[in-house]
C-alpha cells in the first residue's frame, strides 16, 4: 500500500485502486508515490553514479489515461511497476533531448526479466 495524494491529504490505496481512479477520472489532482527500498537506490548507484534515494517517484492520473489512450496494449503492466523498480533486472541512465528546452533530460530505464518475476512470485 503506498499513499495517494489529494490536495495535501495523504490516503492509503494499493495500485492497481489508484489505477482504477485515475481512469474513471478526468481529473489532475491526485499523484500516487512509490516508495523504493534502499536496497533498490544502492544498485541504482553502483549502475547509473546516481543517487535518487531522496527523489519521491509519482505516478499522476493522467499519466494513466494517457497509457490508456497511446499505448493501451500497456495498462495491464502498470501494476507491475513497484516490483520492477525495487526488483530490476538492469538499469541504465539515458540521456534524452527535451524538445520544449533544449536540455537534456537524464532518465532511469529500468528492466525486468519476466520469466524471472514468475519465479519470484511462485518461490
């Protein structure tokens, strides 16, 4: 259970009930928090030289809709997000181009292997 946050309010929802929210919404304001273990922010130093151990990561509701409307065949993945950033099989930094700016923007890709997360559940 990781926390929703409405305006300030902080309530406790799984996931995949934040999922379903943000769906049969049409809203902007609530934002899920994940929460990621120390063991994840570690393997993510000695991968990427980055330290985000003090960085909250948020899923906002619309980040959901659009998944929905562009990349559909997507959604049922969503779930699956804490078990891939506190339990990855590699990550790696990347480097983006922010079209708006000019900037680069420095990105996490993180990889799970699938066979290996059934293994993990049937263990």
């Amino acid at each position: 259970m990781i926390k929703l946050v409405q305006k300030k309010e902080y309530i406790v929802l799984t996931l995949k009930e934040f999922i379903s929210i943000a769906l049969n919404s049409n809203t902007r304001d609530i934002i899920y928090e994940l929460e990621i273990t120390e063991d994840a922010c570690r393997a993510i130093k000695k991968h990427t030289n980055l330290n985000i151990c003090k960085y909250k990561f948020i899923i906002e509701e619309e980040y959901i809709r659009h998944i929905r409307n562009g990349h559909e065949e997507d959604l049922e993945l969503l779930p699956l997000i804490p078990i891939i950033l506190n339990r990855f099989t590699s990550v790696e930094k990347s480097l983006t181009r922010n079209k708006q700016t000019g900037q680069n923007d420095v990105s996490l890709v993180f990889r799970k292997n699938l066979i290996m997360m059934l293994l993990e559940w049937c263990l």
